[in-house]
C-alpha cells in the first residue's frame, strides 16, 4: 500500500503553501500549516476524514497502518480515514508541512 500512499513531487519546489491550499481546495481538502523542531513525533491518530500531507521544507516520516513512509518538499501523503497514523519529523532542523482534511 505505501507505494499509493505517496506522490512523489506533486508540488515543485520551493513549496508555495498558496499552490497547495489552491490545489486542494479544488480537490475537498482545506489547508493548515504546522512547524515542528527536530525529533518531534505525533503518534497515533485517527480521523473520520481522509488527510493530505505536503512538506514545505525538511523531511517527515509517517507510519500509516503498517506503511512506513517519507516524505520531502513537494511530496504529498494520502492518509486515508480511519488509518491510525503517526507523523515524526527526521529533519536535522525545522520541518515546515501543511495538512488538510477533506
């Protein structure tokens, strides 16, 4: 499954968050950003909506289910509902990343 999970460089680097917020606002989806330090990790969500993940700047890696994925700028993850997943950041600095919800 992890080979669906990701589209590599949908989004072409730089990341601009108003492409983003363009591109998924037609597709459902709205758009936030967050901002994590090194090491951050978010474990094991669960949300009724479908989720897209899209880094702006740094790396994340996500666990979805049983998928083990990364994710660098311009990268979109599809974290479909009901998917228990965690997200850490394994950038030597500061990840930048937006996410939305359908």
């Amino acid at each position: 499954m992890s080979a669906e999970l990701v589209t590599r460089g949908r989004f072409s680097a730089p990341v601009a968050t108003t492409d983003v917020r363009s591109d998924w606002s037609a597709r459902g989806y709205d758009c936030h950003p967050f901002t994590d330090p090194p090491g951050q990790t978010w474990r094991d969500f669960v949300h009724d909506t479908n989720e897209v993940v899209t880094v702006v700047e740094g790396r994340l890696e996500l666990t979805v289910g049983d998928d083990v994925v990364t994710a660098d700028p311009g990268d979109e993850v599809f974290i479909p509902r009901g998917a228990v997943h965690t997200v850490r950041n394994i950038h030597t600095g500061t990840t930048r990343w937006l996410f939305g919800y359908d």
